[in-house]
C-alpha cells in the first residue's frame, strides 16, 4: 500500500514539475521530471557527504531522489528532495540547513534559479 501511495504521489509530482517548467521556462524543473521518471532501478541516492563535497555555505540543493544520513554536513544548506531519511533530516537540521520537499522549492523558486542538483 505504501509503494502505491508513494508512486502516486511522484507521478503527480512529475506533472506538477512539467507545468511549472512550461509556464515559467525553467528547465530545471523539466530534468528533475525526466529524473524522477527513471525505472526504479535507477532510483537516484545521495549520502550527505556528497552533499558536502559538492555544495558550498547557503547553497540551495534540489535532489530528484533519496537523500541518506551517511558522512558528515559540515555548513548549512537547503535541501530539497523527494524523500529524505529521518537521521540525514537531523543531520542537516543540526547544521543550521533546512529540508524541503520538492514542491516547497517550486512554490518558493518558481524560476529555479540558484539551485544546484546532485545526482
């Protein structure tokens, strides 16, 4: 039940995110889609630690996937995800970062400008 939840739940996102990449000509909305709408198999995870590696102080982080709680987030950042582990929420909170879901960003940023996506 929950897997059916879930899948509905991207598949309405993947919409939401075509729309807003065709009213506001943002094509960072449109690759997150084509990201999310990989098999299973090709599900994106991101541990924290490459997290750290590739984003600088404040940055604005969009992950079309999981993120997961392994290695250390040394600054603060704004994540935004499609799922995020309970431990990397922590994580990311006890920095000073923020977490977001996926939507929130689009409602917040409807350009997309300064976001940087990790894969």
């Amino acid at each position: 039940m929950k897997m059916q939840i879930q899948n509905n739940t991207k598949i309405a996102l993947i919409r939401l995110l075509r729309k807003k990449a065709s009213e506001n000509d943002a094509n960072i909305w449109r690759r997150t889609a084509e990201l999310l709408e990989k098999p299973k198999r090709k599900n994106i995870t991101v541990n924290l630690s490459q997290v750290n590696r590739h984003s600088g102080e404040n940055e604005v982080i969009l992950i079309p996937g999981k993120v997961l709680s392994s290695g250390i987030l040394t600054h603060p950042v704004t994540i935004a995800s499609f799922t995020l582990s309970q431990k990397a929420k922590d994580k990311i909170e006890r920095v000073g970062g923020k977490c977001l879901k996926i939507d929130e960003l689009i409602t917040q940023n409807p350009k997309g400008s300064n976001v940087k996506i990790i894969v």
